[in-house]
C-alpha cells in the first residue's frame, strides 16, 4: 500500500534497523523503544488490521509469533521473560495500520497494560 509507512520499511523507502527478513516477514527495531527490546514483527504483504485476517492467513501469523518468539530469545534480552502484543483499533492504541507483533523485553512489564 502506497501510502502505509511499514511498507516503506519492507520497500526501504524509509530507513529502519531490520533484524530479519524473509520471504513473509520482517522484524526491524521500535523507534520509540518502550523497553530495552523492543522490536516490531510485521508480515510483507499489506494487512491493515487484525481485524482483516481470515483462516487463510493462519499459517503467516503463525510464522509472525515464531519470528517474535525468535527476535526475544536471539536479542539475549529476554532471559527474565518477554512479552509479544498487537493492538487493534483504537482503544488499543493502534496507530500504524499494517499489523505488526510488538516484542518487549528487558525490564519487568507491569500487567494488566494501560
Ligand atoms: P502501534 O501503536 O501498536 O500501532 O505501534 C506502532 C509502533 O510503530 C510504535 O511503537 C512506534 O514507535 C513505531 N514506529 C512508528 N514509526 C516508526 C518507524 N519509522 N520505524 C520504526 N518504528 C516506528
Ligand atoms: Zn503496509
């Protein structure tokens, strides 16, 4: 989608530091890090919302939560714990509308969020 800044990520129209990239999925560091580790995990194809996704895309988000579980257990970071989130809409928050996994990891993450 032309004008969606995740896809000027994963098209490298606009500069982000990628921690992987493959054929469906790539991960690049939060500019605005919430915690020692904080990545974000977005799939390469377009999805503006959670809300979207069909039956269909179930083998791309589970390649999204293996990815995020890879990022923390790879960052040497998360070995007190992580935690993965994506919000939805917005009441929680979502401001980037390509779906995208947050991996959070490095101090202790107060439960329940805000
Ligand atoms: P959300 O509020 O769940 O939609 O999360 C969007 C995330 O994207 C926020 O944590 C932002 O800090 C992050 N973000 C916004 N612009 C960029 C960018 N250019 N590069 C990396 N992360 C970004
Ligand atoms: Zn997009």
């Amino acid at each position: 989608m032309s004008d969606c800044l995740f896809c000027k990520i994963r098209d490298g129209q606009i500069p982000a530091q990628i921690t992987h990239r493959d054929d469906h999925v790539i991960a690049f560091k939060d500019i605005g890090p919430k915690a020692p580790l904080h990545e974000l995990v977005i799939p390469t194809r377009h999805i503006a919302s959670l809300t979207d996704v069909t039956l269909a895309d179930t083998d791309l988000l589970g390649r999204l939560m293996v990815v995020a579980s890879q990022r923390a257990k790879h960052s040497g970071q998360a070995g007190n714990g992580f935690r993965i989130v994506m919000n939805a809409g917005p009441d929680a928050g979502q401001s980037v509308h390509h779906i995208h996994l947050h991996v959070l990891a490095g101090r202790p993450l107060a439960w329940p969020p805000g």
